[in-house]
C-alpha cells in the first residue's frame, strides 16, 4: 500500500505574515533509496511519486484526499506557533516603565 504524509504547510524564512496559515500538505513517502548516478554523482530513483506535493486548505480535505485514494497515511503534528508581540517602532525607544 502507497504510504504519504500529511503535515502542516511550513511558512518560508522569506514570510512574515500568516498567509495560508491553515494550509496543509500530503506528500508520499519514498518507495526506494536515493542511489548516486555513475555518471553524475547526483542522488536519485525510478520513483517519480517522491516530486509530488499536494496542498489543502485544512486537514480534513487532505484525510478525504487519502481515503478515496485507498493511502496509507501518518498527521505530522502541527508546530506550536509563535506568538507575535505586536509594538511600533517607538516603543524601541521608550524609557522603563513608572509604576
């Protein structure tokens, strides 16, 4: 039975915002080792499934996804998200606080 993954999508070092936030995405697992080419060096296999990465907008509709298709799967937990501390660039600059 074809095994996949489903994990939460990660947010790019590029991203600040919470844009698709809730998105998830299913991936397979490899059926095969990655070997070095002869010729090349280059690590790869015969198994094209390890190129494909679907997304979805909530868990649910990936678990849907998997279960038609007759795949095996595992959730991946999702990574507690940090807490953004909102402030303005003043505040950088304000003295202690009197209480």
């Amino acid at each position: 039975m074809i095994q996949a993954r489903i994990h939460p999508r990660a947010k790019s070092s590029m991203q600040s915002g919470r844009f698709r936030e809730g998105a998830w995405i299913l991936e397979y697992e490899p059926a095969e080792a990655k070997l070095p080419d002869p010729l090349t060096g280059w690590a790869g296999s015969g198994d094209t499934r390890d190129q494909v990465r679907l997304g979805f907008p909530t868990l649910e509709a990936a678990r849907d996804y998997a279960d038609r298709n007759g795949l095996a799967y595992h959730v991946s937990a999702a990574a507690s998200g940090r807490t953004l501390k909102i402030q303005a660039y003043a505040d950088n600059f304000k003295g202690p606080d009197i209480a």
